[in-house]
C-alpha cells in the first residue's frame, strides 16, 4: 500500500522517473479480453458481480493483505503448552482476511448453487484472485472440486457438501457441525508413487458401521487445516476414495498428526504438509477397489483451476509490465514508445489474450457438458491440453514481464518475484507435464469423439487465416495415421493447444491480435523468444488492447 506524502525532494535529489503503484486498478474493467471472454462463454449476467469483485482484488487494501501473507508464513504447532497434540497450522490475520475475501464471493461455490454459467462464474472469480493472492485459492479451489466427488453421495458427503456450497469462510478448528461453511482438502500421494497412486500403501480397515480406519502417511497434504480430507487407501477391495474429517463426529480430534510443513519454492502464504494417519476415522466414498475412478471427477475440475491460474498469473505479469513501461522513461523516451520494448509488450499480449480465450473455453464446456454429449468430449481433451500448455508457457512471460521491469522488476518490493516463483506451481500439481499428456493421449485412444470434438472446433475457422488452416491440415493428417505413440505426446498436447487458441482468436479477437498470433505461433516466421515474432504486426493495435483499460 502507497505510504501517504511520501517525500520526493530528498538531501541529495530529487525523486522522479517512478511509476505510481499499479494499485486501485479495476482487475475486471481494466481487462478488455477477459470481459469478452466471459460475455461468449455466457456468465455476462455476472457483470456486475464481477465489476464490484474486480475493483475489490486491485486495490491497495488487498495487496497489503498479499504481501503480509507472504512475508508471515503458515506455523506449525504439533502440541499446545501443555504438551497436548493439536496438529494446528496458525496463519497471519492477512491469509484469513483473503481467504474470506475469496470464498464469501462464492469462487468455490458459485458453480453448486444453481447460477447460470455458474463454471464461467467461478472460473471468472478465481481469475481475479488468483491476481490478488494465488496461494489462497489453492484450498479454494479444492473445495470447488471437491464437491463433484461428494455431490451425488449419499450421507455424510450430502451434509458435507452442504456446508462446502456456502458462500462463507469459518477458520474455527472445530468439528463441522459447529462451523458456519467447511473447506475441503486433498491427501493423495505418497512418497513411494508420487503421480502413481495406485502404489499407495495406506491401508483402510473396515470397522463394520459405515466408516473405516486409516494407517498410513501422505507425501502431500495442501492446505492442512482444512475441515475434511479426500484421501486414497488402499481396502480390502483395492485402492478407494474416503473422506477423512479434522474432528470425529463424537467431537474428538481425528489422529491425523502433521509430521511438516513444506519449505515450498514458491505458494509461500499457503501450507502445504506431510501427515500421517495413526487410525484415522474415515467414510468411504465410491465402491471399494474404484478410488481412482471416484476421484477423477475432483481431478478434472482442478485441472480446469489449472488452466484459469496460469491464465491469470499471465494477465497480472503483462499488465504490470505494461503499467511500467507506459510509466517510465529511459534515453528520452518512455519505455513503451521505444520499438523493440514495443515488440516485446506486443507478443507478451498476445500470449496472455490466447491464454485467457482457452481457458474461458474450457470453462464454457464445463457448463454446458451436462446436457451436451460434444461439450463433455471437448472438455475431456482441452482440459488437460489447456493445463499442459498454459503452465509451459507461464514462466518464461513472467521473466520476460520482469525483465521489462528492469532491476525495480527483481526486488522483493515488486510483486515480480512473487509471480516468478508461483509460474512452475500449476504445472506440477494435479499432474506434471508428462502425466498430463499421457492423459490426453489416453483420452484420444479410448474416446475417439473426444478428439473430433477438438477438430470440429477448430474446423469452423476453415478458410480464415492460410497459417492456421495449414496447421490444422497437419493435426489432421495426424490423426489419420494414428499417429499417438506416447513419445510423441507432448508435441500431439501443444500442437491441440495452439490450433485452439488460434481459432479461437480467428473467431473472437480483433484481426489485428488474431492473424499476429498465427503467424507468431502457428508459422516458421515465428522466432523462439518473445519479441521476435510481431516484426509486422500492427503492434499499435495490440497494445493498445492489452494495455489496462483504466
């Protein structure tokens, strides 16, 4: 937060050539192609909703809370003064103050309570938290996904899910009968498997009443203070999905101990953990033995989340760096006056403008998937395509924005380093990048209409633009041959990716943005670092579109 009259005339100079705080910026106004985006994917009944979300998550007051958030990390307290075992994370007031910032504006419940376009809604809201504070939206977003495991379920998931689609945030550790809304976390992997969960070696005991007992430990638990736990043991019928609580229904303390906080790279406000099970109390959820097909569901929605994050760090690094440059001046000039800084904003812009139609796409789909065979086939591939590819691309514009910044970009007083170390973070979770096109070739091999779905969406641009047709001929040719061997996923994931987001913006953006982007992309004129591909766009027009609409 700005200081009030700061003093700018000093002993030895004057203070000057500074560019004012990008703070009391409008997230949602200030974004033309994030407004357009939500208005084609249907939740344009949000506006107004999203106009107040929007002004809150870009003022001075919310960044505060971001910075002291990170700079007073999660504490662990495995026992209270008394030598008593509590298992109990405390978080700085700041994290708290964001994660009611975020949850009573309803990000992990909008898409449950009935709304229309209620996906879009969430994904649109999560968009712009993810640019106040990303870690926070961790637990947000598991609480989201958490509820398409839980929904169809009978007791006790029903009664969770009641209190996990209340648009309010209860920090109390204390059982969920007690609290006025629940949060929801996840517990899957260990150390042995990792990505394989079916190596878990957790073991589930029935105890014959509904609920089993749990003896293992857990390589990764995020958000550990969370009021409930889906989680995967190993039962008598095979791996299974079980939710575990905080508290015992007798309201007793669940033996779940955290043995450590993870010293993270990044997500520094958020906790992350290992735990053990030491007969853990615990309903199941899906039959025995079906653990991996009852959770994937939860999985396919925080992979979504995993497409909108990346989407919105690239959002919050270019309009920074924008802000900058239209702010500073060097040799004369203002930064964004001078040709090759232009060259650089120009493709950062297209870049993020691509990022954020795909991911509102896939958004879209979710909506619509209950009622449309072909929207469920699409979601199912360009969900994981959107993952891969958006988090691949994320770091290097983060650096890029950063390096627009000058050394200002590289101290811990910019929100440049903080951004920095969260790019990797989406890429790795719920799948690093191999897992990840592993999953869109399986898909393609068992469910061949998923991969028409794609091709029918970028065959309605047929004729627009000859780079674009020119690459989908080749997509095609592709899946003529068969041509899906394992090794060549990652190239099958990002060439899906670029023939989305190129139609995409044949269809949607203005020719300007569009035809740079295929020739930037989906072209041999194209060049490998940011700067080198917009030699002949209308560079003017690019910015000017990407630049915060203030």
């Amino acid at each position: 937060m700005r200081p009030r009259e700061p003093r700018t005339t000093l002993e030895t100079h004057e203070v000057t050539n500074q560019p004012p705080p990008f703070e009391e910026v409008n997230l949602y106004a200030s974004d033309l192609g994030l407004r357009e985006a939500i208005e084609r994917a249907g939740a344009g009944g949000a506006e107004n909703r999203l106009q107040v979300f929007g002004s809150r998550v870009g003022s001075a007051e919310v960044a505060e809370w971001a910075i002291q958030a990170n700079r007073n990390p999660p504490e662990l307290r495995n026992f209270d003064r008394y030598g008593h075992r509590i298992d109990e994370v405390s978080y700085h007031p700041a994290y708290h103050n964001l994660m009611e910032l975020g949850l009573t504006n309803g990000i992990a419940c909008a898409a449950w309570t009935g709304e229309s376009a209620g996906h879009t809604v969430h994904a649109a809201l999560l968009f712009l938290m993810t640019q106040a504070e990303p870690s926070v939206c961790c637990p947000m977003s598991m609480t989201y996904a958490g509820v398409a495991a839980l929904q169809s379920r009978p007791d006790p998931a029903a009664t969770w899910v009641q209190s996990l689609t209340r648009p309010a945030y209860d920090p109390a550790s204390r059982p969920m009968a007690e609290k006025s809304a629940a949060t929801l976390g996840m517990a899957m992997t260990e150390k042995q498997g990792g990505s394989d969960v079916r190596a878990n070696t957790t073991a589930a005991h029935s105890l014959g009443d509904g609920t089993y007992e749990l003896v293992g430990h857990k390589w990764f638990c995020s958000a550990p203070m969370s009021d409930g736990f889906l989680t995967l043991a190993q039962a008598e019928g095979g791996l299974t999905c079980f939710l575990v609580p905080r508290w015992r229904p007798d309201g007793t303390r669940n033996p779940i101990h955290i043995m450590r906080l993870k010293d993270k790279l990044g997500d520094r406000a958020n906790a992350s953990s290992e735990i053990e099970y030491h007969g853990a109390m615990a309903w199941r959820v899906g039959e025995e033995g079906r653990g991996v097909r009852t959770i994937i569901e939860m999985v396919q929605h925080t992979r979504l989340d995993c497409t909108v994050a990346p989407a919105a760090q690239m959002r919050q690094a270019v309009a920074n760096a924008c802000w900058h440059a239209a702010h500073r001046t060097a040799f004369q000039r203002r930064l964004l006056d001078q040709p090759l800084m232009r060259q650089v904003l120009a493709d950062l812009i297209l870049e993020s403008e691509a990022a954020t139609a795909l991911a509102f796409r896939i958004a879209q789909s979710f909506d619509a998937r209950t009622t449309d065979a072909q929207a469920a086939a699409f979601a199912r591939v360009a969900t994981p395509v959107g993952k891969y590819w958006l988090n691949k691309r994320l770091p290097n514009l983060v650096y890029e924005a950063m390096e627009a910044h000058g050394g200002a970009g590289y101290v811990e007083e910019s929100v440049m380093p903080r951004i920095y170390r969260q790019a990797p973070l989406n890429s790795i979770w719920e799948g690093s990048g191999n897992v990840i096109c592993l999953d869109v070739l399986r898909a393609l091999q068992r469910a061949p209409e998923a991969g028409e779905a794609i091709l029918a969406e970028v065959a309605a641009t047929r004729g627009h633009n000859a780079h674009l047709d020119a690459f989908v001929d080749a997509l095609k040719d592709r899946f003529k041959s068969n041509a899906l061997a394992e090794a060549d996923g990652r190239r099958l994931t990002e060439d899906l990716a670029l023939a989305l987001q190129g139609s995409l913006l044949i269809r949607h953006a203005p020719a300007a943005v569009a035809d740079a982007f295929c020739v930037a992309r989906l072209s041999a004129e194209g060049g490998y670092s940011y700067g080198t591909s917009v030699r002949d766009a209308d560079v003017d027009s690019i910015i000017a579109r990407g630049m915060p609409q203030l």
